[in-house]
C-alpha cells in the first residue's frame, strides 16, 4: 500500500496509472462501515483508493473536532489488510487556503433536517467531496446509505456540476443488536449505548407498521416519536428518495430518517423502503 500526504503527489502518481479507480474518502476511526465500502471498491475497480481527512469546514464552532476521533495506526493496518492500493492523508493547509473558493449547500435541501441545525455543515461536506474528487478524479465513489442526506447532496452536486465520476451507495452496516455503526458510537458510555438501541427500534417499528400497510406518514411518525422517548429528537422524517415530503410511503420510493442526541452525542439512521 502507498501513502501519499499532498493533492499534487497524489495527481501526478494517478496520471501514470491507466486504470480504473474506485474511491472511498472518509474522516478516519475506520470500522466495519467503511471497510464495505472499500469491499465494493475493490471488487469493482483495478486501483482503490481512500482518503483519511477529518474536514474542519464542516464542523462548527460547538461541535466536536477536536475531540473526533483519531486512529491513525489502526486505520492504515485495516486499509492495507483490506486491499487498499492508495491512502491519501492529507493535512487541512494542504487541501485549504487562505482565502477559499467554497461550495454552497443547496437552499432547500441543504438547510432541512440535518442542515437545520449544522447550517454550514453540508457546505463544508460539499466543498471538500468536491476538491478530494478533482484530486482522485476516480471512475467510482463509494459513500454508506447511513448518512443519507449527504448522499443526497453530493448526489445532487454531481448531477448538476457535470461531474463524470459515479456514485455507489451502500447498505449500512449495523452491529449485531441494530445499532449503525459509526465513528460516533465510541462516545457513547454503556448506559447510553442500550439507549441507542431506540434508534434502530423506531425504524424498525416504522418498517413493521408499513408491512401491516399503515402507510400515512404522520401516523408513523407519531408512534416512532414516542418510541424515541425520552431522548432529544432532532427529527424523525418520512421522505421520498429525492428528499421530497410526501404524505403516505411509497414502499421503494421512501426513506425514514431519524437524528438524535442520545448523551452528548448526536447519531442518525435510517432506512430505505
């Protein structure tokens, strides 16, 4: 496995190679998650790359940057054992300037849900997808379904920039419980990971009610809302796969999404009907 640490090293040595690539940017604390998607990559692709960069744009003043969490040893054990051919790990003074060209977040899109509360988070997300995949220029990236919206986002910014790199999505991985893996989970103490389980619990009693054809949105919203008690609810949404608000679930046209605080840790799921 070759690390490389600057966009233009890492240019230039992808300007030798005539080979497909798949790509798999991530912020590090690497766990079953992430090594699906570098799965897919490499089944799918000749050259796979990943990229381990903990972006400070899209993190507020309030939020939790400096304590993300950081496993560099670790993380370059499982990309190697994992089949990885190329680890980009960047510093911030190498992907930002001074004075920076940014990305906006859609008005609609990127200001609801998650954006409500992290107004400049998707912008942030945007600008470093956008600048890591003019580095990589690869044939396929990789992102999880867990974290919807920003596929949604990114989707949509690759659609509308003309971009010729394809998006895979990627089921979530869950623990053996329900919980969705995630970088986040190692906040949680034991009282509060049992408390997470709720997440998980709520979709699935969503999942369930639509089975026994109960399709009105706010009726499922409203049982999984008092499911999630009593933990800090940010949402509980029942969307379209273009993020659209309808009133009754399509089964293969929606999506049920869920963010909360459970500690002082925020988590989201979801899942795809």
């Amino acid at each position: 496995m070759k690390i490389i640490s600057t966009p233009l090293e890492l240019k230039r040595y992808l300007k030798t190679i005539n080979k497909t690539i798949g790509f798999v940017p991530t912020m590090g604390a690497l766990h079953e998650g992430h090594i699906s998607l570098i799965k897919e990559a490499r089944k799918q692709n000749e050259l796979v790359v990943v990229s381990i960069f903990v972006n400070p744009t899209q993190f507020s003043k309030d939020e939790d940057l400096d304590k993300y969490p950081k496993k560099d040893g670790a993380d370059k054990k499982i990309c190697e054992i994992s089949g990885v051919d190329i680890l980009f790990f960047p510093n911030a003074k190498d992907i930002y300037g001074s004075d920076e060209v940014s990305l906006m977040a859609p008005k609609v899109r990127g200001f609801v849900l998650e954006g409500l509360t992290r107004p400049s988070h998707f912008n942030g997300v945007l600008t470093v997808v956008m600048k890591l995949l003019n580095i990589v220029n690869p044939t396929k990236v990789y992102f999880g379904k867990k974290d919807a919206q920003q596929l949604n986002l990114i989707s949509l910014m690759v659609k509308q920039l003309f971009m010729s790199v394809e998006i895979v999505a990627v089921d979530t991985v869950r623990e053996s419980d329900g919980l969705a893996l995630s970088s986040r989970n190692i906040y949680l103490s034991k009282d509060e990971r049992k408390e997470a389980l709720k997440i998980s619990s709520a979709l699935y009693l969503a999942r369930n009610l639509i089975t026994r054809n109960i399709l009105e949105v706010e009726v499922i919203k409203e049982q999984m809302l008092n499911s999630l008690q009593p933990l800090e609810i940010f949402y509980v949404e029942i969307l379209n796969h273009d993020f659209e608000i309808i009133k009754k679930v399509e089964v293969g046209r929606s999506l049920v999404l869920v963010e909360v605080r459970v500690g002082e840790t925020r988590l989201l799921d979801n899942i795809w009907l």
